[in-house]
C-alpha cells in the first residue's frame, strides 16, 4: 500500500491567497484526520471525519478554514483567506477503527503564508 | 489544552546507552499509544498499550503504563544513531470516544554515534 498520500509537500503563497491541501488516505480505512504542526503549539487536530463525514470540526481555528471530503479516498483542507500565522506544517492521517485507533500519518504539507 | 506531556524535552545519549522518555496525562483513557517523528517525515505509530496492561514490549522498545498516576514509560534499549527522532505519546479520549488522540508535544531524542 501506498500510505497516506498528501499534496503538495511545500506549499508558499502570499497573505490573502486561498490554499488548498490535498490528502488521499489508505483504502479502506474509515477514518481521516488533520492536524497542524507548529513548534508552538506542537500537532493539533483540527478536524476528523468517519465515513466520509465531518464528526468534529472543534479544532478548526477560524472560519477560514473548511475541509471536506467528498469520497472515501480524498480529503481537502482549505483556507481562505491564508494568514501568516496559518505557517506550519499539516499533516493528514487514516486510521480504521477495528485497529484501535492506530493512526497513519502522511508526509505533511509545509505551508509558508508570507 | 495538551493531554499527555513528555518528558524530558530533549535528551541527548550515545550509542549503545538506554533512552527513557515519559509522558503524563490528565484524563481516562481507553489506550496509550508512542509515536515516532523523523525530522520532516510523518508521525510513526510504535505501539500501543491499554488502559488494563501494565509493560509491553516490542523489539528493543518497552512500554510501561501506570493509570494511577496517568504516566507512561518509553524505554529504548541499546539504542542507535537511527533511533534519533522526536517522540511523541498520544492518548485518546476515554469512554466511546477512542478515535480522537491528543499529542504530548514530544521529546527530542538525538543518538550519538
């Protein structure tokens, strides 16, 4: 298998722009997270889904941030307006849950909003 | 705010010598997992012990948990300059709610060769 496949692995824009990140989790697994890493804040979970389903968006900062996930093999993480502070990296992870949890992280994205 | 919280935040060692790191939490849980992080890679997950088992092992890492005083043991033995990496304990929530995990932020272990 694969892994966790996540798009792009660097991603730079400016302050304002709209970014969006990718994430494709292993087949068959019914559960995806993302989380943002900061050196502050250490890895955060911004948000998780079950089948497909958003369970608990508590993580997310700001209406600026939205995720959704479409079908069982894509997630995306949009922020729109990007800010500086929105620098970090972000991780998606899968996990199923006959597996006690045990998640599987992808490479992260390293995200720099200038 | 964080659940478990590592301990040391940094630990430097040489080759050969044991690794401890620990980690405390605030919450009941279901299960305790460690996780490691290869500088700029993904989290790893290591293993996982439950709330009901006290030590497990596996390969050269062991694994001791303590649920009356929420703390939690990662044990390294012999290590090697390839087990340089942040580690990281994560917990879930306790009760029906296993899916979540919340990260320790993690204890840098560098091995020198």
């Amino acid at each position: 298998d694969a892994g966790v496949i996540q798009s792009p692995r660097h991603e730079v824009t400016e302050m304002g722009q709209e970014v969006t990140l990718r994430c494709k989790p292993i087949s068959g697994h019914d559960y995806l997270f993302w989380y943002r890493q900061t050196m502050m804040r250490g890895l955060e979970l911004l948000i998780y889904f079950n089948n497909n389903v958003p369970i608990d968006d508590s993580g997310m900062p700001e209406d600026r941030f939205s995720a959704k996930m479409p079908n069982a093999s894509f997630s995306t993480l949009k922020i729109q307006p990007s800010e500086p502070r929105d620098s970090a990296v972000y991780f998606c992870a899968s996990s199923l849950w006959l597996a006690k949890n045990i998640q599987y992280f992808g490479a992260g994205t390293r995200l720099s909003v200038l | 705010s964080q659940q478990g919280e590592e301990d040391p935040q940094a630990l430097s060692i040489q080759e050969g010598e044991n690794a401890t790191m620990n980690c405390s939490y605030k919450t009941s849980i279901n299960n305790l997992q460690w996780y490691r992080q290869n500088s700029g890679r993904g989290l790893v997950h290591l293993i996982l012990i439950r709330s009901n088992e006290r030590e497990k092992h596996s390969g050269r890492l062991r694994v001791t948990l303590d649920t009356s005083k929420k703390s939690s043991s990662l044990l390294i033995t012999a290590s090697r300059a390839a087990d340089t990496a942040s580690y990281f304990c994560a917990t879930d929530a306790g009760g029906g709610s296993n899916y979540k995990l919340t990260f320790g932020k993690g204890t840098l272990l560098t091995v020198n060769p």
